[in-house]
C-alpha cells in the first residue's frame, strides 16, 4: 500500500509565454509493468494529493524499485519533467507482519494496521537545470507491505464476528454454517464438520474459537484441486446461494446417466449483488471514479410468452488477470490451476468451494466467478481494509436478479410459466408478485440476510440445540445491524439504497440531506399528496394500511389452507395472553396480510374510521416473514415480536392490527394512543429497518374484499399494493351504531 501524500518546495518554472511561472505538478508511480498517477493540482509549490494505491508485489518482484516522477501538465505543450525519486520494496516487506508459531496465523489483535513507513524523498534530475539552486524539492509518501495472507485472515476475523450471536469470540456449527452461506458457499456438512474435528472438537456440541475458524478456512481456501472434494450433481445448484447461482444452470447428459434433467426452477438461486453499497467516504472519494460498472436492465419483466429451449451448457467466463494500469487498486492475478479457478464451463467437474460470488458485493467488480476463491477473498479482503467497518454491509446488502448479465437467459426462463417449470404462487426463494397499478407481474428483491433467515430456520438446523443457536443468531443480527444504522455513519447507505431500488425522491417530504441516520430515512414520511385516499368520502370503504405486498382471505381457515403453514399457528397464539379473550370472535373473520419489504415505505396507517383501543406489546423472536418462511412448518406470526393495536370501527365493528416484526427490525413504534379518534390514511406508527408484517383481523361477515385480492390470493400470488388503496368494502352499513346488515 502506498499513500501519495505531498511535495514540498517545488520549483517556480517558467509559463509557455515566459511571463511568469506556473506548476500544476502530478505525480506518475512505476512498479514493474504497473503504472499509476495522481490528479494534478493547478498552480502549486506545495501540493498535497492525499492519494493511495494498492498493488500486487509478486514473489519475484521483491527486489524491485518503485519509481515516482513528478510531472508539471501543461495544457498544449507536452509535460514538464520536475524530478524523480525512488526506494526499495525489499524495505517494506523486511518490516512486514511476520506469521505466530501454532496455527500460522498473523496477530489479529493489532487490526490488521502495522504502520506505514514514511519516506521523505529528494528529487533528483537526470542533468542539471536552472533551479537546482533555489530549490530542494521533495516528496513526501507512506508506505507498508501487507501479505495478502494477513489481509485475507482479518477479513474472515471481521466477517466471522458478525455471526458471534452471542460475543464469545466463538462459533457453533450454525453460526459457521450461516456465514459460509452468506458468500454461497458449496461446502458440504461433511467438511464443515471436519473444520471442528481437525481441532478435536464436536461439530454439534463444541464451538470454535475465531483463530481456529480461520485456520479452517483458509486450510480449505488453499487446499489443491486434487484434494478437494467433488460436488454431487444433485448439489450442482446450491439451493441458498445468496450471491451467485454457480458457473451454469444445468448439467450435461453425461451427468445424468445420458438423460437431462429438467430445470427446477424452484431450486434455482437468482440472486446478485448489490448496486448501492457505498464505495468509500472521506478523502478516498476520488477512487470512486475507477470502479467498473455495468448497466443492467430493469427487472420487471411480464411472464406471458412461451420459452425456447435452452441449451444445456453455458460458455464460460474468461479469468480476468486484474485491473488495468491507469487504476488506483490493483489487484492478483489468478491462482495457478490447483487453487481452483471458477472458469470453467457447466460440463466439467465441479469442486466444492468456500465462496462462490459472482460480483464483488463492495466494489460490484463484475464476473468474480471466474476467479480462483483465493483471488475472491483476497479482492473481497482488499476492499474491505479501506474500511472494515463495512463488511457488515455483505450481510444486509441488496441482492437482486442473478443473471442481469445474461438477461436474455433469464428472460427465456421466466417466462415458462405456461409450462409449469417456474409456477405463479410456488413456494421457492425467487418471490414473484402482482403490480396492481400496472397489472405486471414483477420479480421481487430478496436481501442475503433473508436468505440467511431461511436457511437458518427451515434448512439448517439439526436438532433442538441447534435451532436455539439460529434464534440467538438471528436476534444478535438484528440488534447490531439496528445499532449500525442508528449511528450517523449509515448516512452513507441512503443515496445507494435510493439508486439500487429506484426510489421516487420527489415523494419524500424531507430533503434525503435532512437526515441524519439510515434508519431516519428509513422510516421517512412521504408528502401528504404522494399517497391519495381511494372514496375519501366513503367510511365503508377499506384501504390499505400500507405500502405492501397484500394477501387477503375470506376466513382465517383459507389463510392457513393456502398460505400461513404453520403447524401451531392459532388466533389465539397470534394474539396472545393480553387478547386471548377476543381470539374466539377471529376464528371465523377475514384476514388480510399486509407484507413490507425493505425498498416499502415503512410508515402504517389507519384502514378503517374508529377509536383506538388498549394497545398491546409482545416479545418474541426475529425470524423473517419472507412467504416461504410463512410457507413454512414455523409459526412466524405466533412467535416473532408483535404489537396488537385495537381499532374499534362503527363500520367495520372491532379490527385488530397484529404488527409484527422481522429479521433486522430494530422496533415497532406507534403514534397513537389509546382512546383516540383516528380517521381512514391517519398515520398509525413506523418499522425500524428491514421487513416488517401487518396481519389485519376482521370480525365474521364485516368485509367485502375486492374480486382481484380475492382472486390473486387464491393462487397464492402477492399483489403489490399502496396506502390508501381501495381493497374492500365493509358488509355492514350502521345507523346510530346498530349494524344493520346491506
């Protein structure tokens, strides 16, 4: 690493009409066949450029010199040469972190941030010039040598400690498992369990302490491909990749025994990452500017034509050496071939892997998967060290539709639902809902922590012990990702989050700079006109109560026939001991569920006309009300954190609105009180970040739900829906507070 700082004392040269002088001095760094310059700063003797690079020193490059050249531009003539100046890398890698005895790890206690070295450099010049005498000009730069060893260790230390549920610096097989998911590892529960046993630990019941974690990992990380482990054809596709749906997406016939497998595209993983994770603050905001990036078409897309047939094989991805010269981060080339390169097509044997993404989730580096994992995590390793504060953000950030690269790929296979491969309503990871104002039908974003909750609960768990494990897991997420964005640094996420979910900022009432955390933004308020009300004449007219995805039924027994699979979900245990009382006049009403995902506007507001009645807190767990978790055999709704708010309606008699919280969802706050007037689009409270769920309970023959919800929640289809929307009408029509029926 190398830190461009300043020069001092420059001298005075002579302008192109020799009228005066002028210095617009930049500075140009050589290193082996790697170049790089810094900006130019006009009109100075003492500049100060503040800038840094990283690049790769390759064994045989040790000895070499880096060369630095200070260069005043000139607008039409060619560049005035100033000086040079150089020094040895053999000085920074003599002073550089040495590995401990035992496991071979660096120390990790010292951060990862042995000191730079300061070089306080004269400028020389090939022959003699003119101002020799008046000036002593010098460059003043810093720089250290990192082994990629140690960056790549503290990355896993830092990464590691997100998934400590409970802060021991220790990981239970969950936890373990639950990070490697997070980067779409194909490690199969045999070799997770050999990271304890190498140890002399029980994968069920001991725990590893995060050196022993790394040792592990990085043992597996660099293992030849001749001892590593092949995956089985049925696991070709990781069912909770969140980061990269593999190298294809089928297999030969080989195979297969000669016969082709058809495509599941229920078991397909489409997942990518993040567009608005932002790069870097501070003064390292002019790196920005040499980040790759791509355009990638919008994601909505109708399913009604009819699919091609698809190939059977994907051409691969060409390995990718680095970076070019002209950029400020360069980084490895590819591991040689036993390190296990990615860029291999579908019909090749395929390896398990430690991490398997397809896009470098803080920089968006395209094409990752053509890397060899140690290059992965060493890139991954590399980004993070700028800030390592911001490798939370691989565990929260947005991950969307996994071939934007291969669109029309995609394309071909969405649209076979006429043929049942990719079924309207299907429980699988990929959420297909219902715009209602465009009548499109749209593919949803799903978060990496989403997918982490589901495979936790639904697909990970061994034993009782185990899923006690996944709930702390879950909980300690949600509290220190709560935390984080309660702080004034996650301001840094909002303009990305804006720009990744197409946010309409001409609707927010407050300026986005007003704000002065991420989950102020959050929970903003939109402006009074952005959210009409539908009849707002009408008091027998439900509306929506929030930006969401809406289920509606008839009777709490369709809700749990078609949709809420929980094998103990009851009206009682979703209301729990404070209203159980009243469950018995909800078993036979109407249901509506009211679904928010994180890009939602995250303020809920009054359905119906009313009185609010004694409001209701209740403690619980944090799992995620993503469908195929409500889909589940869990009972999400009866065990998640909720809080019941009563609205006693002349038109709609007595509604409960069951809000109930999610996996990152710091709180559930209201702005009402008990005994007070509310009218239909009236402000009711506000969720914290993450997905949150309204369940809306109504009374028997109270409600009238529009024939679309109707229809659309029949077939187990989601339909995307705003405050204030008409969604039903009540049954009943009051006179003086007596219900009469219509």
């Amino acid at each position: 690493m190398l830190e461009i700082h300043g020069a001092t004392d420059l001298p005075k040269l002579k302008n192109m009409t020799r009228t005066g002088w002028d210095m617009d001095p930049f500075v140009v760094i050589s290193f082996g066949k790697k170049v790089f310059r810094t900006r130019v700063i006009r009109h100075c003797l003492n500049p100060v450029w503040d800038e840094k690079l990283l690049f790769h020193v390759r064994r045989y490059e040790t000895s070499f010199k880096v060369m630095l050249t200070v260069l005043d531009w000139d607008k039409l003539s060619s560049n005035d040469y100033v000086g040079d100046a150089k020094f040895d890398v053999s000085e920074l890698v003599k002073d550089a972190p040495q590995p401990c005895a035992g496991l071979g790890l660096y120390d990790l206690d010292a951060d990862g941030s042995h000191p730079t070295k300061e070089f306080n450099l004269p400028l020389g010049t090939s022959k003699e010039v003119a101002w020799e005498a008046k000036y002593a000009p010098m460059l003043h730069v810093r720089a250290k040598f990192q082994p990629y060893a140690l960056l790549r260790q503290r990355f896993w230390a830092q990464y590691l400690k997100q998934y400590d549920a409970d802060d021991t610096d220790t990981l239970s097989h969950v936890e373990l498992t639950s990070m490697l998911d997070s980067l779409g590892s194909t490690l199969s529960a045999q070799t997770i369990d050999s990271f304890f046993t190498r140890h002399d630990k029980h994968p069920a019941e001991d725990e590893l302490t995060i050196p022993e974690a790394i040792h592990s990992l990085e043992a597996e990380l660099c293992r030849p491909k001749s001892e590593k482990k092949r995956l089985n054809t049925e696991d070709s596709l990781p069912d909770s990749s969140p980061a990269t749906p593999g190298g294809g997406v089928g297999v030969s016939g080989d195979e297969q025994g000669g016969g082709r497998r058809p495509f599941l595209l229920d078991e397909l993983d489409f997942s990518g990452p993040s567009l608005g994770t932002a790069l870097m603050n501070g003064n390292e905001s002019t790196m920005a500017t040499y980040v790759e990036t791509y355009s990638m078409e919008p994601s909505e897309r109708p399913l009604v034509h009819v699919a091609e047939p698809l190939s059977m094989t994907m051409s691969s991805f060409t390995a990718s050496s680095g970076w070019g010269s002209g950029r400020q981060d360069s980084y490895p080339s590819s591991e040689p071939e036993d390190m296990g390169s990615a860029a291999s097509t579908v019909g090749e044997d395929r390896f398990e892997r430690v991490i398997n993404v397809k896009n470098c989730p803080l920089c968006h580096r395209p094409r990752m998967n053509s890397k060899g994992e140690v290059d992965i995590v060493t890139h991954l390793a590399i980004c993070a060290s700028k800030d390592w504060a911001r490798v939370d953000r691989i565990v929260v950030g947005n991950f969307v539709t996994a071939s934007q690269a291969q669109r029309k790929w995609y394309t071909k296979i969405i649209t076979k639902v006429s043929s049942g491969n990719y079924k309207l309503g299907a429980n699988s990871a990929n959420i297909i809902v219902q715009n209602r104002i465009t009548g499109q039908l749209e593919e949803e974003k799903m978060q990496v922590y989403v997918r982490l909750g589901i495979r936790l609960l639904y697909k990970g768990a061994r034993g009782r012990m185990e899923g006690a494990r996944a709930r702390r897991l879950l909980k300690s997420l949600t509290i220190k990702q709560g935390m984080k964005y309660d702080s004034p640094e996650s301001i840094r996420d909002i303009h990305p989050f804006i720009d990744f979910h197409k946010l309409d900022v001409r609707e927010i009432l407050e300026p986005v700079e007003s704000f002065k955390t991420f989950n102020e933004f959050f929970y903003r308020k939109l402006k009074p006109t952005a959210r009409p009300l539908d009849c707002p004449e009408d008091p027998c007219r439900l509306v929506s109560a929030a930006d969401c995805r809406l289920m509606v039924f008839e009777s709490v027994s369709d809700a749990t026939r078609l949709w809420v699979k929980g094998r103990e979900f009851t009206i009682a245990r979703l209301l729990g001991d404070g209203h159980k009382d009243e469950a018995e006049r909800y078993i036979h009403g109407s249901l509506a569920i009211f679904r928010l995902a994180p890009q939602d506007y995250h303020r809920f507001h009054v359905p119906v006309d009313g009185t609010i009645g004694k409001m209701t807190d209740i403690s619980g767990e944090y799992y995620t009300v993503n469908p195929q978790a409500i889909r589940s055999a869990l009972d999400v709704y009866g065990e998640n954190a909720r809080k019941i708010i009563p609205i006693d309606s002349p038109h709609f008699g007595r509604v409960l609105a069951v809000c109930v919280g999610a996996m990152m969802v710091g709180s559930i706050r209201t702005v009402v009180h008990e005994g007070q007037r509310v009218s239909r689009g009236d402000e009711l409270g506000y969720f914290a970040f993450g997905g949150s769920t309204i369940v809306m309970l109504f009374e028997k023959g109270m409600v009238e739900w529009d024939e679309d919800l109707l229809i659309n929640g029949r077939a187990s289809l989601e339909t995307l829906v705003r405050v204030g929307m008409g969604i039903g009408r009540c049954r009943n029509r009051s006179v003086n507070g007596n219900y009469i029926r219509s």
